[in-house]
C-alpha cells in the first residue's frame, strides 16, 4: 500500500534517533542562517524559513509515539528542538506586523534590561509558545514541554507587568517571580500523584523563577560598576530577598536528593551559589548577620545528626525448651487435654 504524505511524518521508531539528531543540526543551521542574513533578506523571508522549519520538526514530534506512556527520548528532543524554532518564527513574525525590534520598548519600559526586545511582543509571542507548549505536554505527555509552558507563561506575565504598568524597578518583578514560583511549587502537589515528571518540571520552573531575581541584581551591580558615575554598587538584595532565595536553594537541594531530581538539585546549588554572590558583593568585613548565622545552624545540624546514639535494650532471654509460646510450636502436634469439673449428670 503507497504510502501519503501523512505517513512520512510517521517515523518507525527504530529511526527516531537519526530522525531527532538531523531535527537539531537543522535547527542550528536555521538559527544561524537567521544570524548571518540579518537585513540581506526581507522579514517574510525570514518568517518562511523559521515558520516552515517549525511546522516541519513539530509536525514529527507531534505525531504519536505509539508507545502509550512517556514519550521517548527522541520524541522529547524533537518537542524541544521544534518549540524553540517555533519561538523564533513567532519573533520574526511580530517584527514583520509591526513590532519595534531597534528601539527595544518604550522609554522607561526598558529598564527592565529588555535589550531589542519589545515587551509588548514578547506578552503575545510568549502567550502563545506557552499554549504550544501547553498543548503538546497534555497531548503527548510530555514533561519538558510543560516546563518549557511554565516558562514561557512567567515571561508573558513579566513581560506584561513592563508593558503595562511601566514598572521601572526590580521590586514588582521580585514579587510576581515569587508569586509564579509558589503557584508552581502547588501545581507540583497537585501532579505529583498522577504525573510525577511533569510535577518535576514544575518545581524546575520555579526554580528558574527563584534564580531570576539574583542574576537580576547581579546585572544591575555590574552596570553600576561599568558606569561612568555609578561607582562601586552596595547591597545587591535587600534581607528578605536574600532570604527567599537561600530558602529556595536549599528546598530544592533537599527535594532533588530526597526524589532524585537532579535539575532541581542542580537549581538549588545554581541559587545558593547566586546567593553566596549577592550577599558578598558591598557587605562590610564582619561576620554578622549572615555568616554567624549560617555556621551556627549548620553545626547544630551536623552536631544533631552525630549526636551518640542511645544504647539499645538488652534482646530477651531464648525461651527454654518446652516454654516456646503455642505460635513458635505451630509445626508440632498439639494436645489439648480439658478436665471436666461439672458435677455428674
């Protein structure tokens, strides 16, 4: 029977290895087509070729496995690989209907570090990643495509809070990141049960949420010290945000040793290292408050988990032979002689 077009987005699974390894070389050389021809071509065309590279490769990772449960290594490489070229042409395309890619906003909106990225087109682009994304997660089960979902749901929002509301400081971001890391911290209870991976990822995305805030305060401390005026930047965080982001290094080190996930431990360790950073750069040479602090506890801990152990109550005396209780005799013969005490009839 001849096959349809259809069919060849169907791969045998024997060749989705090949199949998954030929979808990244591609999407490489796309990206860097996109790079090297910049203004040689028209936007369209650049909308064609990522448009068309993203139909191609999701159309592949879309398609059913044929497995029933989890999809398979090289189904998820093609889900990822598709997503972000499908993330691409959803850029080209806002700057083909009219999104002002040079100037990088509007004003005061760019303080939020948005480089050439309107936050405009970035609410509407990332809205609809995140229902690709979405979809493709609940379709074919797949756990990296709900994290790459949650991701691009929190950039819509952060996205939103500068196109809107014109937030020129990090404080209302700080605060919607956490915001968007706890609801995913519920999220994963939730999935737990059911989908453990997908609860995985989701306590991934709130790690990354958590990460944000001290690689934005490290960004601002590094322009302040490229500046010409700016001088040498002070505290990076202020106490509780310094806090939030230790608490969640180390929740995330302890979940990712405790159900061995080693992106959430490897989050936990990114933010400790980050908060390690932040709370070093400005502080004066003491060892107050942090430092003490921390020692202290983590002595006590270890000081706790070394503590000698209580001795152990002496093991009962053996039964005597013919003392055994009637459930150690049950492989015996048992006699049971009863006496009859009532008076004769």
């Amino acid at each position: 029977m001849p096959q349809t077009r259809l069919d060849l987005l169907r791969p045998p699974p024997h060749r989705g290895p090949l199949i998954a390894a030929g979808a990244v070389v591609l999407a490489v050389g796309v990206l860097l087509a996109e790079l090297r021809l910049g203004d040689a071509v028209g936007v369209l065309v650049h909308v064609l070729i990522t448009g068309a590279t993203a139909a191609l490769i999701l159309g592949i990772g879309l398609q059913p496995a044929g497995e029933g449960g989890r999809p398979p290594a090289y189904q998820s490489v093609l889900l990822v690989t598709g997503l972000l070229v499908f993330e691409v042409f959803l850029l080209r395309l806002a700057d083909a209907l009219g999104a002002d890619f040079g100037a990088g906003g509007d004003g005061a909106r760019d303080t939020f570090v948005w480089g050439n990225l309107p936050p405009g087109a970035m609410v509407w682009t990332s809205l609809v990643l995140a229902a690709m994304a979405g979809w493709a997660a609940v379709a074919r089960r797949s756990a990296v495509s709900l994290l790459i979902a949650a991701l691009a749901a929190g950039l819509a929002l952060v996205a939103a809070i500068a196109w809107i509301f014109d937030a020129d400081s990090q404080g209302p971001y700080r605060f919607l990141l956490l915001a968007c890391a706890i609801a995913l911290a519920l999220g994963s209870l939730v999935l737990r049960g059911s989908e453990p991976r997908h609860a995985e990822q989701l306590v991934n995305a709130g790690g990354v949420a958590i990460l944000v805030i001290p690689l934005l305060a490290l960004a601002a401390g590094v322009l302040q010290l490229l500046s010409l005026f700016g001088g040498s930047p002070g505290s990076l965080l202020p106490d509780f945000w310094e806090l939030v982001v230790f608490a969640a290094g180390c929740g995330l080190v302890a979940y990712g040793a405790v159900d061995r996930v080693p992106g959430a431990a490897y989050l936990g360790f990114a933010n400790l290292a980050l908060f390690i950073v932040v709370v070093a750069v400005g502080a004066d040479q003491t060892l107050l408050y942090w430092p003490l602090l921390l020692i202290l506890l983590g002595a006590g801990a270890l000081l706790a988990g070394l503590r000698p152990r209580a001795p152990l109550p002496p093991e009962p005396d053996p039964y005597r032979a013919g003392e055994q209780p009637l459930a150690a005799r049950a492989d015996e013969e048992i006699t049971l002689r009863v006496r009859d005490d009532s008076p004769p009839g």
